[in-house]
C-alpha cells in the first residue's frame, strides 16, 4: 500500500485541544467520585505527573491521612501517542497505603520494618466500583481487570484500573523504604495478578521524544495507524502485536538513528525505521517495554510474533 508525506503527516498529530480536555474531565469525574468514599483531593488542580505530557494526576487521602489513592491517566493518552481509531482513556487508581514489594534474594519485609496488612471488609475494586456506580449508574460495567465508564460530549469512555502500589526493591542495598521503583500491581477477577510501571513508560517515553528531536513519538502514531491499517487489509500478522508493544519496540530504536534521518521527510524516516528494524531482529529478545523494566519480547511466542510483523510491515509500507 502507498502512503504519501501528507498522510503521514496525517497519521502523526497529537492530541487535539478538545480530546486533551475530555481526558483531564474524565480523571477529574473518577476523582469525584472517589471522595464519598472519605477521601478529599491533595492538590488544587489535576496536573501532569511530568511537564510536557498529558499524564494528569491527583492524590486523594482520608481525613486522617491513614489512607492514600494516586488517580493518573496512563496509556496511550498520557504518553500522547495515541491514533484517532482509538478512544478509551485508561486511568490507574492505585491503592498507595497497602502495597506489595519485591526484594533481591535473602531479603524480606522485617528487613525494611512493614508489616502484613490487615485486610479491609471489602476489595479495592469493590470499593471503587460501588463509588463509580454511585456517580455513573448504569453507565459502569465491571470487567476482569478494569471498570468501564461510558463517555459522553464531555469526557471520553474510559476504562479505570483500580490497583495496589508495588515497590521493587530489587536494586536496593541499603534497606531504605524510600528507594524503590515504583509499579502497579493489577488483580484481576480471575486472579491474576499482573505488574506493570506505567510511571516510568511516561517518563521514559518523554526523555526519548526530547532526545530525537521530537520524532519518537510521530514514529510511533504512524505505526500505531499502519497496524490498523493492516488489520483492515486483512494482514494477520498485525493481530498478535499490541499498539503498547510498538511503542515499546520504536522505544528501543537507538536514538542516533532518529536524528540521522530527521532532514528527510517523514516517509522516508519511517522507511529506514523499518529497515533497521528487520535488519537487527536479532536483538528482539533483549529488547524492553518503555518502562525500561520487563522485556518487550519474554517468550519465543511474542519474538517470532514481532518478527512477523516486521516483516509484513516492511511487504505493507510503500511510500511515493
């Protein structure tokens, strides 16, 4: 399929002011509807969590501060690399007071002082879910590892991820609490418990987007739009890679490369973005999520998904 630089162009553009604010009211609705739990906000006004980003956030604690909740948008929206196929907001609401950890061999919690936590009469995302559907009513749907709010005019369909804080301590020697990579930890209704650090995927993402000139990001609403487009061709290879695994992948792109071609038109960048791709597969299974963390490519499975994608991206792409 041939693309012009128009379309690419195209396929390129942030956030319009009009989404922007929708996200900021569909966070600020979430918070609303947290305080009957007992929870009053902590800062004025939501805020990105880094400048130059739409990563909002606010910070909520009981009247006696003995309970803490962190509300942030993550995803696509927060990172600003979302496409216009895609329209739910995802928005993290992480249970800060109880959390789990992650140690290096032959530590534990005595050796940090925390102690197991007594548990509440209800979960988390029961609480959460009762507070939603006391503002939402029946536009709230609970599903395994979120709660679905449908959107309106003024705030967009968004999925809220309640969830606990986890605290790697991994790489800490000295045994301070305060030094600890901070994730989330999702439980799913079947159990499942799934970490993930969508803190450091925002902030990561925004020091690549800075560090190549801005192209990082563009790269990455194109290949999101290709994967797509591909799918609507009927191409298979697009429906066993994630939109979150190609933006990790270009993630891992090294930076010279971006700047060595950032005089040429975008079809043209793209183009040699691929081909290094294809040309370094190789280096599939060492690659990491945009968070920095966990590997991109954990399995053979997802390698050889990757790589068949690649490849069909590179049959795909034609630029005039």
């Amino acid at each position: 399929m041939k693309f012009t630089e128009s379309m690419l162009n195209s396929y390129a553009q942030p956030l319009s002011q009009t989404e922007n604010q929708q996200c900021k009211n569909a966070i600020n609705m979430v918070v609303n509807a947290l305080k009957p739990l007992g929870f009053k906000e902590k800062r004025f006004n939501v805020e990105p969590m880094y400048t130059d980003t739409y990563s909002y956030f606010q910070e909520l604690e009981s009247e006696y501060g003995s309970r803490r909740i962190k509300v942030f948008l993550q995803g696509s929206y927060a990172n600003n690399t979302n496409v216009r196929t895609q329209s739910d907001v995802d928005i993290a609401v992480v249970e800060e007071d109880i959390f789990q950890t992650q140690y290096r061999v032959g530590v534990s919690d005595s050796d940090y002082g925390f102690t197991t936590a007594t548990p509440r009469p209800k979960s988390f995302k029961d609480e959460v879910e009762d507070a939603l559907k006391g503002t939402f009513g029946s536009d709230v749907q609970r599903a395994n590892k979120s709660i679905k709010i449908n959107g309106n005019t003024y705030r967009k369909d968004a999925d809220s991820v309640p969830c606990r804080r986890h605290k790697n301590y991994s790489h800490d020697y000295s045994n301070n609490p305060d030094n600890f990579i901070g994730g989330i930890v999702i439980t799913a209704d079947t159990g499942e418990r799934i970490i993930n650090y969508p803190e450091q995927h925002i902030k990561n993402g925004k020091e690549k987007n800075v560090s190549t000139n801005y192209y990082y990001k563009k790269m990455v609403r194109i290949i999101k739009k290709m994967r797509y487009l591909m799918k609507e061709n009927m191409v298979n290879a697009a429906n066993s890679v994630s939109s979150f695994a190609l933006e990790s992948l270009l993630w891992n792109i090294p930076n010279d490369k971006y700047l060595e071609y950032k005089d040429y038109r975008n079809v043209f960048m793209f183009d040699m973005l691929i081909t290094y791709l294809k040309n370094n597969s190789y280096l599939l299974s060492t690659y990491k999520e945009a968070n920095g963390i966990k590997l991109l490519c954990p399995t053979q499975t997802d390698k050889d998904n990757m790589e068949l994608f690649i490849h069909a991206l590179e049959e795909f792409y034609e630029y005039e």
